[in-house]
C-alpha cells in the first residue's frame, strides 16, 4: 500500500533520513510540498558538505520517538504481537 508524504513526514522517516544519513555527510532534504494536501511539488539538497547538520533539541527529540514508534509498531506486525 503507497503511504502518503505527510505520512511519511509525521511517521518520522524525513527526520530520520536527515538525521542519520544526510545531516552528518553535512546535507540536508529539503522537499517542497503543498501545505493542504502534503503533495510534494520537488525536493533539494541542502549544504555543502562540509559542516554537519543537527536539529534543535526539540525536534531531534520528537523526530526519535516518531520514528521509533514506527519501527517498534513495524516490528510488532511482523511478529504477529
């Protein structure tokens, strides 16, 4: 089943892409998308490489228990709990 960007984004999974595997190579995703319907109309690449990325400690902290909640639900499923 094809999810949503919204989806995507609130699930954490933006964050986490960021986070773990663009922010520390110093880039960042940046998608543009329209704020009604969280279609997305094109995205960019941020940075130059050569600083590291982090987010504030609000939205780091958030975007952990988002993307854990769906990892931990994906487990959960696959083990039939």
């Amino acid at each position: 089943m094809a999810r949503s960007f919204k989806e995507f984004r609130e699930a954490g999974l933006l964050w986490a892409l960021n986070r773990y595997a663009l922010h520390p190579q110093g880039f960042a995703v940046s998608f543009t998308f329209d704020s009604e319907t969280c279609e997305v109309l094109g995205w960019d690449l941020l940075g130059d490489g050569t600083e590291a990325w982090t987010f504030d400690e609000e939205t780091d902290d958030s975007g952990f228990e988002r993307f854990t909640k769906l990892i931990n639900e994906a487990k959960e499923k696959e083990s039939g709990s």
